[in-house]
C-alpha cells in the first residue's frame, strides 16, 4: 500500500481509492508473454483475460479495448506459475494461446462495484472458498472497464482502517476519562470557590446582627460583604460561562415562586455591579404581577442574572432597567422580564448570530468585553425549557432589549399584587446563634490563608473567651505549633485550613503528626464533596468542619476535643468549659465520672424549655434502643461506614439530652469504626450499650418528673 493512500485513510474507504492493476490480454495472447509479464512486474498478482470480438462471454467489457471487448474471466500469478510447474505442462503450453489454459483462467471472478466500502469488500471476499480466498478480485469502474485488485491489499487496507478505529476509540476513551477528571476537578475547584467567599458573607452577616459590635466593625463588615458577593458573582458568571459541558442536558423543575421577590433579588445581586460602573439601575412594573407562579426559580434567576450582567458589561453611560409584566398570551399567560439597555447595540447581521453558542457580536466584542459567548444560547435554552423564549431587539448606538418570557402555570385563585413595589423588600430573618453563655477557656492556633476567614474566625473565637494565635499559611502554622510545643506551652487545638497554597493542610497535619504533635486538629474546608472527610483523616485530623463555618456545631467540636483530651491534662489546664452539672451528693464529689444523665445540660441544650426538653428525650428512648441493634449487626459483618454513621448520629442524640457517658463512649466508637479496629470497636460497643442501658430508665424518669411538673 502506497504511503500516499495510509495518509488518506478514513473509515469511509472504498475499493476504488485501492492501488489496482490494469493490465489486459486476451484469449490469443501465448502463455510465452503473460510468463514474461509476471517475471518483469514482480507486483503483478494476475492479469485481466479478454476476448476480443465476441459478442458474449462471462462479465464486464474491459475498457480498454473495443467496446466489444468481454471479460473473460482472470488469470492469477499463483494460479499460472503453478499450472506450469506440472510434468510437461511447460513445454505444452508456453507457446500455445492462454485459450488452451481455460483451466487456470477464473471465468467467476468477485467483482466490486467501486463505491463498496473496504470492511465490505473484505468481508466478502473471505467468505469464498479456503481454495480461493486469496484469488484477485476485479473492481468496476465508473465507465464499464475493471481493474484487478490484490487481494492482499484489500486485508491490509481493512487491516489499517481497523488500528485507525482502534486508535480513535482509545482516544475517545482517554478524552472521556480526561473529561471525567476535568469535571471533578471543576466540582470541587467551584465548590472551593463558592464556599470560600460565601464564609465570608455570612459571617459578617452575624457581625452586624451584634448588637455590641462598633460602627467601624460594621462599616468593615459591610464592606467585605460587598467585596465577597462581588467576587462570588463573577464566580457564579464564569460557572456560566463554563457550563457548556451541560449544555442540552438541562432539567427544571416547577415550584412556587414569587416573582416580586425573585426580580428584587437579582436587582440587589446586580446592584454593585452597576454602581461600580456608575450606571443606574431600576425595577419597574408594568402590570399587576401575581403572589406566585409555578416555575424554576434557580433557572429562571440564572436567566436574569445573565441578561442583567450583559446588559451592564455593555453600557458606558446611563442605565439599565428590568421591567415585569403578566401578559395574556391568549389564555396561557406567561411572566415578561424586559431587560432594557442604553449601551452599545447591535445590528441586523449581529443580531443573526447572537444566539448560537461559544459566539458574539463580533471578534472586537470579545476582544473588548471578555466572555465565552455561551451565556445567550444557555438563557435561551433554559427560557424554552420554562415554555418561554429569549428575544432581542436593538439598534446600534441606541441599546437593546432582551426579553423573557417563561409560562406561569395555573392562576385560579392567585391573588395579584396590585402595587408590587410593596413586595420587593425581603421579610426573611437570619437569628443568630446565642453562644453567650460559651466561654472557651484554650489556646487556639488558627491556621487559614484567607485575610477574612481569619478575622472571621478568630474574633467570633476571642469573643467567647479563647486565646487564638494565628498563621497565614501551612508552613508558617507547623513552625507556630513546634515551636509552642517545644516552650511547653503548647496549644491546646488547631484549627487547620485544607486549600492554602504551597503547605497545604493535609501536609500541614501530617508534619505536624510526624513531629509528635498529639493535640487535636480540626480540618476547615470549603469542600464539601464525598470522601474530602476521609482524606481530612487520613491526614491526620481528628475532626472535619465545611465551610461556610457554622459557629455552634464549631464550638461544639472545640468542646467536644478538648473535654476528650482534658483528662491527660494536668489540674488547672486551660480546656473546654465543663458543661452544667446538676448539684452533686457528698459521694459525687469524690466522683471524676460524668454524671449519667445532666438533667440541667438536658434543659440547656432545649434553650431551657422543659416542654421541649421533655419531647427529645421521648423521642431518643426507642431511638437509642434501635441503634444499639443496628450497631451490633453491622459489627457482626464488618460494616464499619454503618457502624460510624450510626455511633455519630448516637453520640449527637446522647448530647443532646446531656448523657455525656453514652456521648464519650459513642464517640470512642465513632474513632474505632474510622480506624476499623474489630476487636477495640467490639469493646467499646460494650461500653455504649452498658451506658444507653443504664440511660434508658433515667431517661423515662427525666419525662415523668417533667409531666408531673406540668
């Protein structure tokens, strides 16, 4: 096979793009001639048989000859030479015509339209008989000639084509497994991404919900929020950006949403935007708008967002407007969200390509705005999806008007909001945590890379009576903790941030493992994706909490490491506060044990409502007793994921009616079920079941003495 024709292969090769030969003779040609022919083209695997005159005969005229000219049949080299090599067949016939050689000439010969493809062609051809398998095969041409192909050419071709299919399928393959990685990647780098920031926001939003904070700690919290959920939003527009990977693989969903409030939240969301380029931006209704529809909220938002961020990326001056309307739409009304503009505007021609994906208005709008050019066939996707659209109409130099309209469902029976602008404010209300009654008694080393996490974390920390000591990075925090360690005044817990660059946290906690540093870490980490716990382990920490931070169930792991470590300590160690105990008897007071039920702790833990408390003990005395059966088969099979999962939830519900003794022996199976330790886990099992036993009865007597009480 030429070099020429392996550079043009392709799965659609057909028999007539093989090299073929073309040589003719007829019956009256001596067998001297064809014997020459095969000893002068050593490539020749047979000849072409015609005869010349005649009206008849088997296949195809030659082509090459008289239009009278008939196929005969074919003459193979092997055939020929072998026919020779019989006792005086060479004498007999190297003179006389071919005629006299009818017995080597192939008057059936496979023939081959040129179109047939080379795997078809093949395929066929090895179907013959074993004796003539390897026979040339003739291909006709466009015009009635033929030519002979090798068969060998024929196996080789498909050979070649069948290593290009190999070869494109192993590609594939490694594409789809790259895809596969990139997009896991892409998870959890934006699960990274989102939740960093999003730490930020909501945290200084508690700061301002304190009542004690300073007005320039307000103005500052101010600030980083406004700075964080600018950040967060161009994070959300490259998700966007980025989402082709989904693109036409879209589902939605149809809940109730209020339009009033959806259209004031993405104005709120949008509004630094705009005001950081000095442009104005304005909600107006144009009609009575109704309480509710039936639509998806998250998609119909990301619509808005994307209209509403281009609209702003595209004006200088003036303003941009999103106008809200219900229109009829002759008796399935739909919702109209107007996005209206005084930027740069767009022609006809641009207009015609502004909707297909990965494109712009042109090359220069690229060059000058930034994007993908995804986000407009993503919005109109998703709007077609909501039984809606996404239109457009501009005029360059004058601004557009995108619009989108998205079906409502039924109205029967919705009220509609006469003055919407009434309805923009929101009403929802985010309590803080009271943690005012927890005093954190410990050295804390903080070990985080973000400016605000860390101002985040360490003043709500300092605030409840911790002394934190900070580090900005991985090596800088290991240097902090050897060194107070080596000062015998180490710190009494450290919490480690996971993704910081150079030392991360994983490394971070296995040196300091390494190094013997015995006190307990806390992993912080804005990924929250399966197996990101395990990893936290596996490193080295003791515990795991994802961003963004929640202060209590933080402060309740703080406790809950430093009680578990606070008997190693000496007397008059700084710890975790004790938690409330109920007044001990004269023999309790030689007691180091904890109490088996703190009815005081109980009530606490409820927010001092004896009602309440009353209603959680109820419902953990049949819960208690269904985990310890559940614990126990799933230790007789080795089901350690069961086992941990059940000792955790255990451990929470003993919390949280103050059994601090099932607490710490839940919590001591809990590490085991980790470790997938059989025989420790079958101990400490004993434990938990010993003290949930011994719990139950003191549990029921907490409820009557509560009923009697009320």
């Amino acid at each position: 096979m030429t070099e020429s024709l392996s550079q043009r292969l392709s799965p659609s090769l057909t028999v007539r793009e093989l090299p073929a030969a073309d040589e003719h003779v007829s019956l009256d040609t001596p067998a001297q001639e064809i014997a020459r022919l095969f000893e002068d083209r050593a490539e020749l695997v047979g000849v072409i048989v015609v005869d010349r005159g005649m009206t008849g005969g088997a296949g195809k005229a030659a082509g090459t000859g008289a239009s009278a000219d008939r196929v005969v049949g074919v003459i193979s080299r092997a055939a020929f030479l072998e026919r020779l090599s019989h006792p005086y067949a060479l004498e007999l016939y190297i003179r006389r015509p071919i005629a006299h050689m009818r017995d080597v000439i192939d008057v059936e010969p496979q023939i081959f339209r040129a179109e047939c493809g080379v795997h078809e062609a093949a395929g066929i051809a090895l179907q013959r008989p074993a004796t003539r398998v390897f026979d040339p095969v003739l291909v006709a041409g466009p015009n009635g000639g033929v030519r002979l192909l090798d068969v060998q050419t024929l196996l080789l071709a498909q050979s070649r084509l069948l290593e290009l299919a190999n070869a494109t399928i192993r590609e594939a393959k490694e594409a789809a497994e790259s895809a596969s990685v990139a997009k896991s990647q892409f998870l959890a780098n934006m699960s990274h991404e989102i939740r960093t920031p999003l730490t930020a926001i909501l945290g200084f939003a508690e700061n301002l919900l304190d009542q004690s904070a300073s007005e320039l700690e307000r103005r500052d919290a101010v600030k980083t929020i406004l700075r964080n959920g600018e950040h967060l939003l161009g994070i959300l527009n490259d998700i966007l950006d980025l989402s082709k990977i989904e693109a036409g693989k879209l589902s939605v969903e149809r809940i109730e949403v209020a339009p009033t409030r959806l259209a004031a939240d993405v104005i709120a969301i949008m509004r630094v935007r705009a005001e950081a380029k000095g442009l104005s931006l304005a909600l107006r209704y144009a009609s009575p708008i109704p309480e509710k529809i039936l639509t998806d909220p998250t998609r119909l938002r990301q619509i808005l967002i994307n209209l509403l961020g281009n609209a702003i990326k595209f004006t200088e001056r003036g303003g941009v407007e999103l106008c809200v309307r219900l229109e009829p739409n002759g008796g399935e009304p739909q919702m109209r969200f107007d996005v209206i503009d005084s930027g740069i505007g767009m022609t006809d021609a641009q207009l015609q390509r502004l909707f297909e994906p990965f494109s712009q208005a042109d090359g220069s709008t690229t060059r000058r705005f930034g994007g993908t050019g995804l986000g407009l066939a993503i919005s109109r996707q998703l709007a077609r999806f909501l039984s809606g659209d996404v239109t457009v109409e501009s005029e360059p130099g004058r601004g557009s008007t995108f619009s989108v309209t998205v079906a409502t469902g039924p109205l029967e029976g919705i009220p509609p909001i006469e003055n919407p602008s009434e309805a923009q404010q929101s009403t929802g209300q985010y309590e803080p945590v009271d943690l005012s009654a927890v005093r954190l008694r410990a050295r804390i080393l903080l070990v985080e890379d973000s400016p605000d996490s860390q101002l985040l974390i360490s003043s709500f920390l300092r605030k409840l009576g911790a002394d934190v000591d900070t580090a900005n990075n991985g090596t800088s925090g290991v240097e902090k903790a050897l060194a107070a360690q080596r000062s015998q005044s180490p710190f009494d817990l450290v919490l480690m941030d996971i993704q910081m660059s150079g030392l991360d946290g994983y490394a971070a906690t296995r040196r300091l493992r390494q190094e013997g540093f015995r006190q307990p870490v806390i992993a912080l980490t804005a990924n929250a994706m399966s197996g990101d716990r395990e990893e936290c382990l596996a490193a080295g920490c003791d515990d795991y909490a994802v961003k963004p931070i929640n202060r209590a169930e933080l402060v309740g792991q703080i406790q809950a490491l430093l009680e578990r470590t606070k008997p190693t300590a000496p007397r008059g160690e700084v710890g975790a506060p004790k938690r409330p105990e109920p007044p001990t008897s004269p023999a309790e007071e030689f007691n180091d044990e904890p109490p088996l039920l703190d009815h005081r702790a109980a009530l606490a833990r409820a927010g001092d409502d004896p009602e309440l408390a009353r209603e959680v003990a109820e419902l953990a005395i049949p819960l208690l007793s269904e985990w310890l059966t559940e614990i126990d088969q799933a230790l007789e099979y080795d089901d350690w994921p069961t086992v941990r999962r059940v000792a955790h939830t255990l451990k929470a519900t003993a919390d949280n009616v103050g059994a601090n003794t099932a607490r710490l022996a839940a919590l001591r199976l809990e590490e085991l079920a980790i470790e997938r330790k059989p025989l420790e886990a079958r101990e400490a099992f004993a434990e938990v079941d010993l003290s949930v036993r011994q719990l139950l009865p003191a549990l029921s007597q907490f409820v009557s003495e509560i009923a009697g009480r009320h």
